[in-house]
C-alpha cells in the first residue's frame, strides 16, 4: 500500500492495517530479537578469548615484575612505585586466600551435591523429639556456595586489573612517565572520577542485596526444593522444573495450570491496561474540554482519589463485593431481599470482569492526570491550523490529539503492560486468587502468573524449585514483549515526529 493509499483509508481502516501489520511483522520481530541475543552471546565468548590473548600477550611482554602479579597481586605496582594500590591488591589477595581456606573452600565441595548428611532426630525416654545430629542444610550450602562464587568472580576481575596495571605503569616507566601517587588519585576521584565516587557504594548494595539474591533465587529453580522446611536436604534437578511446565503432550497438571494462568495474565494485562488508558484519556479530554467549568476542582477529586492507599481502596472494595456486603444490600432495597450475588467467587469469568471494573477505578485517575499534561502540552497551533481547513473535531482528534498521544506515551504503555503482567496487589487482594479450581496445581481462577508463583511458595504446595522456574519465565515474558512491542513503535523508530 502507498502512502497516498493510506492516508485515503478512514481511521478504523488506518487501525485494522496497523494492527495486521503489528502480527505480520511479529515473527521477523522475534526472530530479531533472539539474533540479538545470539549475537550478543557470541560477543561475549569472542571477548572471552580476546580475554585469554591478551593475558598471554601481557605475560610474554611483561617485566619479571609483571610477570609476578600474575601470583602475587600489586607486586608490580608496587615494584613501579605505585605502593599505596599495590598494597591494596595484596591485601585483597591474603583476604581471598584466608576466606577460601576458612570457609569458601568448603561450600564449593558440597555445592554440586547440596549436602548429603540429614538431621538426625531421636526420641528420649519421656518421648520427646531431641536433635541428635543438625546435618547438612542444602539451602545454607546453595547460598554460601553461590556467595563464595561470586566473591570468585569479584577477585578474579580484581586480578586481571591488577596485570593491567602493572604492565599500564610498566610502559609509562618505559616512556619516562611516573605514575600517579595516592593524592594525585585521591583528588581525581574527587573531580573527574567523582562519579564512581558517588556510585561506588550505591552498586555495592545493589550487588548484596539485589544481585547476590536474584542469583540463588534463580538457582533455585534447578533444584527440586519443597520448602517444608529450611533444614531439609534437596538436589540438583536440571530442567525438570521447566520441563515440567511445558509438558502438554502428557497433560501434566503443572503444564495446563501454566498455560491457562499464562494466557488469563495475557488478557488481564491487556484488558487492565486498555481499558484505563482509554478510559482515561477520555475523562481527561472532557475535563480539559474548553468550557467546563471548576478544572482545578475535578483534578483535585482525582488525585485524592490516588492519595487513599491502593490497598485501602482494594480490601475495601472486596468487603463491600462479599455476598453480605454493601453492594448485595443495595440490591436488596429493589428485590425486598438480598440476593447474596458472590462476585468474586461464583464463576471464573465473571470474578475476572470484577476484577478489570475494580481495577478500573484504582487505574483511570493515574492515567487521567498523565493525560491531562500531555493534553496541554500539545501545540495549540495544530488545532488552529485543523479548523481553518474546515476539520470536524472528530478529525481533529484522531489527526492530531490520538497519534501525539499515543507517540508520547508508549513507553507509559509499555510500563502499565509489564507492570499489570506482575500486578499482584489488585488481584491477590481483591481475590486471593479465587474462586478455587481443582483441576490447577496450587492455583485459583483468577491467579495470574506472579501470584501463582506465590501461592506455589507461600501456599501448601511449597514448591519452591516450580516457583522460581516461574519467575524466570514471567520475567523473559516481559522482557521478550517490551523489547518487541517498543522496537516497533513510532515512538522509537521516529524520535523526531512531533519534535
């Protein structure tokens, strides 16, 4: 289709052209994506052994100094007068060497079995349960294990930049050049480097208590760990858990409860996201509409509206939804009695459409006052220009006010999308995932993905090794759609459009 063709199409043509396009191009989109990261994988393994290259490269045109650090750290940069770095590096070195032989070493022997030596419990006389032997803690192994890991990794980086400097002030030895002592570095990372400064710790938290986490939690995935309790030994189980989820062909329960919470999260997230967006774009449009009256009024009533707690606003909304609540009360004073309607737990679907209407009413406000800057940011001379050429403002609105919309907020689109896919607030505590449904492993109706990973880890079930196996995939869910969905919006492939 030409462009001249398309700009002759009405605007719910433009819509169903658009949308066909968007699935046509689907496949090549994803089909990018994983050659991206192909790519990227190949990058890293390349760098890897450019890695070992110049590790024998710098060994064979290293000093005996140089050729030193590669045992002992910061000997060459002590040997070139860098004392104050050198020493550091030393330092770093005896720490790793006395954790290892203390502790590290340890963990790293039993991290590919997990343990083997269970708790030992007896009865004395009297018939009382007594600890004869505490055993070994697969848990406890798993996270030190994966702690001496990364403290590896960490001394390992440490170690390669130790023989980049030293060979770094080899050369500038070679060429005359003395290399900078502890106040010339000090006063750097005060100015030019006073970035890292700021953010050096910062990162170290993140690493802690961030990182170091998402690692065992990720790990756990590819262990068969119910965790009945912290003290019992599990192992190693490879992808038996992802395996597990997506084994169809032999209809197992844990399959079918993944793919049927997968594709309501798809719907919920798609329904909760739309239905604020433009719901709320289209509150917004009336309050900003020239002519009414008491604006600054009707804003302020929104956001007080979000200023009430989200989870006030829920549990409130799930009292009054009860089969004696306020709503089947109401509906007493017509029928003389009250009806006792469970709308959240007689039916799957229909607790599924209280859902997306309650979720409406916690939603829109956000989305009415991010409309409403957007509203008044758009150049009146656009509007301006469209009446003079005679546009009705059903033109003028799907010419000028929609596409700039939708061109600013995609990445807000975006957001909301990911952002409803891990909602676990509106559902859990409208819900708690019910009504029941047998026939899922350890989930309820109206679960989506994230609150049926808890219920997996919090419920009875206390399949932990399933739980983390869903994390994982919630998260290259969410990561796979972001990427394609933006990569192909205007709002990325035309950055200068409405500029």
């Amino acid at each position: 289709m030409t462009y001249v063709e398309y700009k002759q199409l009405n605007p719910f043509q433009r819509f169903v052209f658009n949308f066909k396009k968007f699935f046509k191009n689907l496949p090549r989109s994803v089909g990018r994506f994983f050659k991206t990261i192909g790519l990227a994988i190949v990058h890293f393994f390349v760098g890897i052994g450019k890695g070992f290259k110049n590790y024998g490269t710098t060994f064979a045109k290293g000093d005996w100094a140089t050729k030193l650090s590669y045992v002992i750290f910061g000997f060459g940069d002590i040997h070139k007068g860098k004392y104050y770095k050198g020493i550091l590096y030393m330092v770093v070195e005896a720490l790793y060497v006395v954790f290892m032989v203390v502790f590290g070493a340890e963990q790293l022997y039993w991290l590919p079995s997990l343990g083997t030596q269970e708790r030992i419990v007896e009865k004395d006389a009297f018939g009382f349960e007594k600890v004869v032997d505490e055993g070994q803690r697969s848990m406890l192994i798993l996270l030190y294990g994966t702690l001496t890991v990364v403290v590896t990794i960490v001394v390992f980086a440490i170690y390669i930049n130790n023989i980049k400097d030293a060979y770094k002030h080899q050369q500038m030895r070679e060429n005359g050049e003395r290399p900078t002592g502890l106040r010339e570095d000090a006063r750097d990372f005060l100015d030019g480097k006073y970035h890292i400064t700021l953010l050096s710790f910062p990162i170290l938290m993140i690493a802690v208590f961030n990182i170091l986490p998402l690692i065992f939690m990720i790990l756990i995935a590819f262990t068969n760990y119910h965790g009945i309790n912290h003290a019992v030994l599990f192992d190693w189980n490879g992808l038996a858990n992802f395996t597990n989820v997506f084994d169809v062909i032999n209809s197992d329960q844990k399959a079918t409860t993944f793919f049927s919470i997968a594709g309501w999260t798809l719907i919920w997230a798609f329904a909760a996201t739309f239905s604020n967006y433009i719901l709320g774009m289209i509150v917004a449009l009336m309050i900003n509409k020239k002519g009414i009256k008491f604006k600054g009024v009707f804003r302020t009533m929104f956001v007080i509206t979000i200023a009430v707690p989200q989870f006030v606003s829920l549990l409130l909304m799930s009292q009054m939804l009860t089969q004696d609540g306020a709503f089947n009360i109401f509906l007493g004073l017509f029928s003389g009695e009250n009806p006792r309607i469970d709308f959240l737990g007689a039916s799957a679907w229909g607790a599924r459409a209280t859902v997306i209407i309650i979720n409406c009413w916690v939603g829109i406000p956000y989305t009415i006052l991010s409309m409403s800057g957007i509203l008044m940011n758009i150049p009146e001379d656009l509007y301006e220009s469209a009446r003079i050429d005679g546009a009705s403002p059903v033109k003028t609105f799907t010419k000028i006010t929609l596409p700039y919309m939708i061109f600013v907020t995609t990445p807000q689109l975006i957001t909301q999308f990911v952002g409803n896919i891990n909602n676990f607030n509106v559902i859990f505590l409208l819900t708690g995932g019910k009504p029941n449904n047998i026939d899922l492993y350890g989930a309820g109706d109206t679960d989506i993905l994230v609150t049926w990973l808890y219920q997996l880890s919090m419920g009875e079930k206390k399949d932990y090794g399933l739980a983390s196996a869903i994390g994982i995939l919630v998260f290259i869910i969410c990561a796979t759609l972001s990427l394609i969905i933006y990569n192909n919006s205007k709002s990325m492939k035309d950055e200068e459009a409405f500029s």
